[in-house]
C-alpha cells in the first residue's frame, strides 16, 4: 500500500508541471493559429474578396484552434 501512496503524491507533484507544458503548448499553437489567420486573411483579400467575407472566413478558419472546439473535438475523439 505505501507503494501507492507514493505514486499519488509523484502525480500530485507533477501536475502543476503538467499543467505549465500544457499551457504553453496552447498558447503556441494559438499564435501560430492567429498568425495563420491574417496569412489566409491576405491571400483571401489580394485575390479580390471583398474585406467582409474575408474576414468571417478567416475568423471561422482560426476558430480551429479555440479551446472550446479542441477540447469538443477531444471529447469526441475520445468517446
């Protein structure tokens, strides 16, 4: 039983670290996710599309990355 013990306590001691490499991790991929999104908004404008439809394309094309849609997904994902 303190075999037990001792490996909650290690999960316990990690996660915040867990937690800190996750969060990282989104927020790098939500800069690359708002980066991607003024890319695609200026090929979208410099072949014509008008500033509007361009933008609410763009918008849906960056929604990808939200936390609410990639937890959804993983939700999904996961069964």
């Amino acid at each position: 039983m303190p075999a037990h013990g001792e490996a909650v306590l290690k999960m316990a001691a990690l996660t915040p670290l867990m937690a800190l490499r996750l969060s990282g991790s989104y927020l790098r991929m939500k800069r690359q996710a708002r980066r991607a999104r003024r890319k695609f908004y200026r090929e979208l404008a410099s072949t014509g599309m008008s500033p509007r439809d361009a933008d609410r394309l763009a918008d849906e094309y960056a929604s990808a990355a939200s936390l609410r849609t990639v937890l959804r997904t993983f939700g999904r994902w996961n069964g």
